[in-house]
C-alpha cells in the first residue's frame, strides 16, 4: 500500500505528469477560415464590360475568382462562344467562377412557377458546371408574402437534391428589400426546415442591414453553412427604408460593424469567398480596373 501511495504522489508531481494534464485541457484552437476574394460583375455593370473583359479586369486586379450574372453568360453564348471556350478562358486568367447569380421561381407558391423555376435551375446549373462553377444562387423570386417557411424549406431540399445530381449547389438568398423573403431568420428557418446538411446561407451586408436583420444573427451560423458572403457597406445619410442597392458603397467608407463581420466570418472556420457586389453609379464612372482594386483593397482592409 505505501509503495502505491509513493508511486501515485511521485506521478502527481512529477512535470510530465504536469504537463500531461495540461495538455488533456488545453481546448484545440480551431483554424480560422480560409477567405478569397471575388468580384461580382454588377460591381462593374456601367463600364459596359462583356464577360470576357469583366474576367480579365478581375485576374489583372488580383482576385480568386468572380460571380458572373447569367443573363452575361447568355450574352456570351449568343455572340457565338461556347461553354468550353468560356471554361478555358477561366483557367487562363488563373481566377475561378466561384458562384453565378439567376433568378428562377424555384419558391413561388404556384406550382406552375415553380415547375419553370426548377426546369430553369437544372438547365442552369447544368451549364455552370461545364465552366466549373460549382454554386449558384438561389433567392424567392416569384414568392409571394407569406412564405410558408416548412413548405419554402422542402423546395430548397429538392434544389439541393438538383444541386448534387448537376454538381453545382444553390445558396439559399434572401434580399432586405423584398417583403416575402426579406430577414436572415427567415432564411435560417427554410435552411433548418430542408434537414440536409448541404444547405448554404448567401448573406449580404447590405441585405442584412435593409431587411432589419441584426449582425448578430450571423452567431448562429458554424462552419460550412456560409460559403459564399456579399460585401459592401452602407451610410446613415437615408432612412433604412429608402436606402436602395444603388446607395452600397465600398467596405469600410460606412457605418456597417465590418469588423464584427470579418471577426465572426473568420470564427467560424472553413473557406468564405467575399464578394464584392455594387450597384453604385458613381463607381460605373470610373475606370474599371480602378474600381475593382480600390474595393479589394478595401475588403482586405477586414480581411
């Protein structure tokens, strides 16, 4: 009994007995997330760019990757391009087509709309993924107020469902300014109630300020469940009512919490593409270059 009771107080207080327990309760530190950094082509709609000349802006400016709008990727194809040669065009700029902005009525209440709104996706999605695109947005356009959040939730499992069958995923969107499908809780609740572990969140700063949803809000999002988020920031010269997406302005020249933002974006881990997505006109003024390396510049001021 003695010989025990010498070899358990020698164990207590010896240093790798010391420094056993310590290391047994030391939390591991979770890696912040990987960011990159994407520039939506609305933010240089008024310079007149085609895609081919948006793409070269954005490599020469020094981005990972764009958005693209498909209304350009149709302009694209209909000058007699081909999917193939857009897809290279991509690899030889060294950029990624991170994401694509649509807008079918996938949610709209009335079947039929929502019949058109997923054929629309599908032939979509089946496009992007011959460029590499592997994500596509996916807002309420065509729902009307009140959206049934259980019902909208089995609309985005189906579009999930899409989305894995052609490769490319639909992030769940919502815009402040559009009264059926205007608040983050809304999109959390059509998330939560799709019950599939692909569902994404594509917030906006600006949505998420006009919509009135708080910032806080993004504590309840972990990991994966945002890939994709809209940067921009907004001033207080305008009533949060009459502000519209003309009035974005570049991250950090307003009085949205961006580093509350970047803080909690970099917490919660995996990879977070930024994007850089105006609609100001005054930027459509200037020379495009210029204006896509002012906003990265200012986004890496966050980030």
């Amino acid at each position: 009994m003695t010989s025990r009771r010498s070899l358990l107080k020698a164990l207590t207080l010896s240093p790798i007995a010391l420094a056993g327990s310590a290391a047994v309760a030391s939390p591991v530190r979770k890696a912040n997330a990987k960011i990159q950094f994407s520039l939506n082509t609305s933010t240089l709609r008024g310079q007149k760019l085609n895609l081919t000349q948006m793409i070269e802006v954005a490599s020469k400016s020094g981005y990972d990757g764009i958005e693209l709008w498909i209304s350009e990727l149709d302009s694209y194809l209909s000058s007699g391009k081909s999917l193939a040669s857009l897809k290279k065009l991509f690899s030889d700029a060294g950029i990624e087509a991170f994401n694509a902005i649509g807008f079918a009525t996938w949610m709209a209440q009335d079947p039929a709309k929502s019949k058109a709104g997923f054929a629309q996706m599908e032939k979509e999605m089946n496009m992007l993924a011959q460029i590499g695109c592997k994500r596509i947005a996916a807002p309420a356009i065509g729902a009307t107020a009140p959206v049934d959040l259980l019902e909208a939730g089995e609309k985005y499992a189906a579009l999930l469902e899409l989305g894995r069958k052609t490769g490319v995923m639909p992030q769940l969107e919502f815009w402040g300014a559009y009264k059926p499908f205007h608040h983050m809780g809304q999109a959390l609740a059509v998330a939560a109630a799709a019950n599939d572990a692909d569902a994404r969140l594509l917030p906006d700063v600006y949505h998420l300020f006009r919509g009135g949803s708080d910032f806080n809000c993004l504590d309840l999002v972990a990991g994966e469940a945002i890939e994709v988020m809209h940067l921009n920031d907004f001033s207080d010269d305008l009533p949060r009512e009459q502000q519209e997406d003309k009035h974005r302005i570049y991250p950090g020249d307003g009085v949205a919490p961006l580093d509350q933002i970047s803080k909690r974006l970099k917490e919660m881990g995996g990879t977070k593409i930024l994007s850089l997505e105006l609609f100001n006109e005054t930027y459509y003024a200037q020379e495009a270059e210029l204006v896509a390396k002012t906003g990265l510049s200012k986004m890496k001021q966050f980030f």
